[in-house]
C-alpha cells in the first residue's frame, strides 16, 4: 500500500488571519510550490478548509477531487 503525502500550506492574510490550504500535488495542479521555502495557496489548491476537518476529512476530499 502506498501512502499519499498532503502537503499543507498555513497562510496568513491582510487581516493578520491563518487560514489552512490543501496543495493537490504534483501533476494535479500548478508547480508553483514544489521549490519555494515558503508555499502559497494558488487557485488549484483547496481551502481555505474548514478548522473542523481532520486529515482524513481532507485526504478524502483531495482523492474524490471536490476542489
């Protein structure tokens, strides 16, 4: 079995606010973050997420693809 590896991207806002992003990895989205130190949420990754959702909430929804 293979384990799939969730990249998670803490970005804060103008408004000094933390919200949570999913990246969907390479070849699901853009390469933008796959060399950067610090990671931006881009307009393929999902989120922000919900505070509520656990990892495999998330994993879930990056596999059935509802972003």
């Amino acid at each position: 079995m293979t384990e799939s590896k969730l990249d998670l991207i803490l970005h804060k806002t103008e408004y000094n606010k933390f919200q949570m992003f999913a990246c969907r990895g390479e070849g699901k989205g853009c390469k933008r973050n796959r060399f950067l130190k610090r990671k931006k949420p881009c307009r393929d990754c999902v989120g922000p997420l919900d505070e509520k959702l656990t990892i495999g909430e998330v994993q879930r929804i990056l596999k059935r693809g509802d972003a």
